[in-house]
C-alpha cells in the first residue's frame, strides 16, 4: 500500500482530534478565575472609595497596565505553544504595559506632588501588594500551565515565564481595585516585584510541566 494513503488511512480512522490550544487555554483560565475571584473577595475586596477612585486618572493607569500585561502575554503564549517557534517577533508585546506605565510616570512628574517621590513609590501597601499578586496568582497560573499542555512549546522554562506573566497581569487587575495607592511610582516598584516572582515560578513550573 502507498505510504500516503496508509497515512490518511490511519488519519481518517482516529476520531480524536486534539483540543486547539487557545480553545483549551480559555477553559482552563476560565475554571481558574473564580477560584482567584474568591479568594479576593474572601480576604480583601474592592476598595471602600472606588466610586470617586475611578475619576482618578492614575487609578484608572494601574488597570490598563496590569490588563496590557496580561493580554500581551496571552497573545505571547498562544504563540510559544507551537514547536517551531520563538519570542523573536511577538516579544515586543510585553513592551506594551512597560510603555504604559513610563507614560504613566512621565505624567504624575509633571503635576504638583503634595508628597514626596519616595513615598509616592513605598506608599502603604507594599507588602501586601507583594503577597496578594502572587498568591491571587496561583491558580490563574496553574489553569494557564494546563492548557498550554495543549501546545508543544519549544522553550518550556520560556513559555512557562510568561504563562507566569499572563496570570500576574490578571491578579494584578484584581489586586489594583482593591490597592489605594494609585502612583505609577508604586506600580513600577511593587506591582513588577510580584510580577518578576510569578514569572519565576511559572517559569521553574514550566520547564517541568511543559515538556514533551
């Protein structure tokens, strides 16, 4: 029998057909969101004066960072899952909520400060911030890890990093509605460091989890 038609056999015998990886990405974060949902509302909530918050041109900042972020690295990841690719061409996505928050801090530099810079950057939240990203991270990045075994990335510790950017981007968005201190300052400084932590671990979880 002919090589090829063995193989389109053998092909149209198989009734499975494996999930697309941005289908199964979707469910995965999907599932994973309420649990992350939950545990917000459980131990911190949304902040008490959002309603006059929102007309803080600066609070409404952290919101495109952190949902910038999280969509760059969707869009990233999505893209990492194949085997034949790499982060040359679709990295400077994640560019996108650094670009963001430069703005963001050129433009608090030039209004009148009643504080001063230093600060403006420790603010009041800082350890908080620093333990609620990562940990509101956890299961987002977990879901995230599980449908990209969908995909077969080339570079698992790699696809895994930015699964780890991915879902500290959406807890981050969680966390900023709660967080009153609103200065890009802060976001630089805090929101980053728990980023860069998230990243870490999705990417020691990756180059285990994501290998084929």
């Amino acid at each position: 029998m002919d090589t090829d038609r063995l193989i389109r056999t053998l092909a149209a015998d198989n009734g499975h057909r494996a999930r697309p990886v941005g289908y199964a990405l979707m469910l995965a974060l999907l599932a994973a969101a309420p649990v992350s949902l939950l545990m917000f509302f459980a131990e911190l909530g949304v902040r008490p004066d959002v309603m006059i918050a929102i007309h803080n041109p600066f609070f409404d900042l952290k919101f495109a960072v952190t949902l910038a972020l999280a969509i760059s690295a969707i869009a990233v990841s999505l893209h990492l899952s194949r085997p034949e690719v790499s982060l040359r061409g679709f990295g400077w996505l994640l560019l996108a909520p650094v670009g963001i928050l430069t703005a963001g801090i050129g433009g608090e530099m030039m209004m009148p400060q009643r504080l001063p810079m230093m600060t403006r950057m420790i603010g009041k939240n800082s350890w908080i911030c620093m333990t609620a990203i990562p940990v509101l991270s956890l299961p987002i990045l977990a879901g995230a890890l599980i449908g990209l075994r969908h995909g077969a990335p080339a570079r698992p510790a790699v696809a895994g990093a930015v699964a780890g950017l991915l879902s500290a981007g959406l807890a981050a968005t969680l966390y900023a509605s709660h967080c009153t201190d609103d200065s890009p300052l802060f976001v630089a400084t805090w929101y980053t460091l728990a980023t860069a932590l998230v990243t870490a671990v999705g990417a020691l979880a990756g180059s285990k989890l994501l290998k084929w």
